[in-house]
C-alpha cells in the first residue's frame, strides 16, 4: 500500500523519466523536466516541449526550478523517515519487491505495467541472491590474493624480528667481547707496571747497598790518606824509616781499591 506524504508523487515525477527530478529545469512553457532529460532530448534532435510540444530555442539554458527543486528534497526526507531503511519506489511509492532483469532496477508491482511491460522480472530477493553469489564468485579469488598478501606481510615481519633478534644477540656478543678485552687489558697493564716498578725497587735496593759500601771504603781511605799525611809530617829520620812501609800500605790499598772501582762499575753499568 502506498504510503501517505504530504507532496505526491506525480508533483515530483519528471514527465521524460518517470521519476524523481534531479536537478529541475522550467521551460518557457512552464513546464519543467530534470536537466539531464532535457540535454538528452536536445541531443536526440528534439527541441520541444514534451508535454505541450512548445518550442525550446537550442541557444538558451533554461533556469533552475528551486521550488520544485525544495519540493523533491521534502519528498525524499519524507520517503527516509515513512520507510525507515527501506527503499520506496520514486513514481508510485510503494515498495521495491521486484527486478527488472532488463532494464537491471528494483521496482515495485505497479511499475510493471507502468514502464517494465513484457519486461523479464523476479523476486528481488532471488536478484540479491543472484548478485550476491556472482559478488562472491568474484570475491573469492581477491581474498586469497589478500590472504597471499597477508602470509607475505607476516613472513616479512617474522623475517624483521628475526633480523633485528640476530642483530641484538650479536651486538651483547660483541660487547661481551670488548668487555672482556678492556678487562684483559686492564689486568696485563696493572701487571706489567707491577713488573716495572718491581724492578725499579730491586735495582735501586742493589744500587743502595753498592753506594753504602762505596761511602764505607770512601772513609777508609780518607783515613788512610790522614795517616800517611800525618807521616809525611814527620822529620826526615822518621819519614825516610817510615816511607818503605807506607808505600806498601799504599801500594795495597790503591791495588785492592781499583779492584772495587771495576766490580761497583760492572754493578752499576758504567
């Protein structure tokens, strides 16, 4: 059953169409059709009116009909909030049942005599069905490319992690290492300066002792040379009595003393 608005379907059908004016353009004539039509008509080599087959100058553009234009979108609002989501047919107001499989439209049961006689028709159900199952036929090969396409998303990923899991592993490998090495470094360094300073201590203990006994056969010739100068101090008597005896001490000492003089040399490097 047709649904009661307040603008009937007729004030808002267009006469070439048959339908809801999209865009209505007035004639001079008066009478107003959807743009669309009218350029359709002017194409086709028809240049009148088609209700009152007045003339329409080819030159002019014809102004919109934004009454009418007010009017469709009113009848449309009504059509959304008296049906809901259903679709109601735009001429009689009833709704889509049916598919015309020739013209490739739902329409409702009164279109078929109106505009889709000894047109092939169906259930609009059994056209969905139809629709839906070549949709899905088609369907079928882009999901298992987008399925191909995912698996290669995933390996790539998978790939990533594994790359950047080996990186980290041996970047910790590396610096494990090097840590390691600095460590070994550190120990040989501390080692080897222990070794030096080692060897500074011993041979500056050797050098030591050298030198106390160098200072010590140093006083004993200082004294030596006191008692021979004290001798020489003597008068001629006692010195010539003395002398062969203090050339012997002298002889033996000055002997003995560069026999050290060699030995500290060797000992000290020199």
């Amino acid at each position: 059953m047709a649904a009661n608005f307040t603008v009937s379907v007729d004030e808002v059908s267009c006469p070439v169409c048959h339908d809801i004016f999209t865009c209505p353009v007035v004639l001079s004539c008066s009478h107003s059709l959807c743009k669309d039509c009218l350029q359709q008509c002017r194409t086709a080599g028809f240049h009148k009116c088609p209700l009152c087959q007045r003339a329409c100058p080819p030159g002019t553009e014809p102004p919109v009909n934004l009454a009418l234009k007010n009017l469709c979108e009113r009848f449309h609002l009504e059509q959304e909030v008296a049906g809901g989501s259903e679709t109601l047919c735009g001429r009689h107001g009833e709704k889509l049942k049916l598919f015309c499989l020739v013209d490739k439209q739902p329409i409702c049961a009164d279109c078929v005599p109106d505009l889709h006689d000894r047109h092939e028709c169906c259930h609009l159900k059994v056209a969905v069905h139809d629709h839906k199952m070549r949709m899905q036929a088609a369907l079928k090969p882009l999901q298992e490319k987008l399925e191909n396409f995912k698996k290669i998303s995933e390996t790539r990923d998978q790939k990533l992690h594994h790359i950047k899991s080996q990186v980290q592993q041996t970047e910790k490998q590396i610096k494990e290492e090097f840590q390691e090495l600095h460590q070994f470094l550190h120990q040989e360094e501390a080692a080897r300066i222990a070794a030096l300073r080692a060897e500074e201590t011993q041979r500056s203990q050797t050098l030591s002792r050298k030198m106390e006994e160098v200072v010590r056969k140093m006083k004993a010739l200082s004294t030596t040379v006191k008692a021979i100068e004290q001798e020489m101090g003597k008068d001629d008597v006692s010195f010539l009595q003395v002398r062969e005896k203090a050339r012997y001490k002298s002889k033996c000492y000055f002997t003995h003393l560069a026999y050290r003089r060699r030995s500290t040399g060797r000992i000290l490097g020199i």
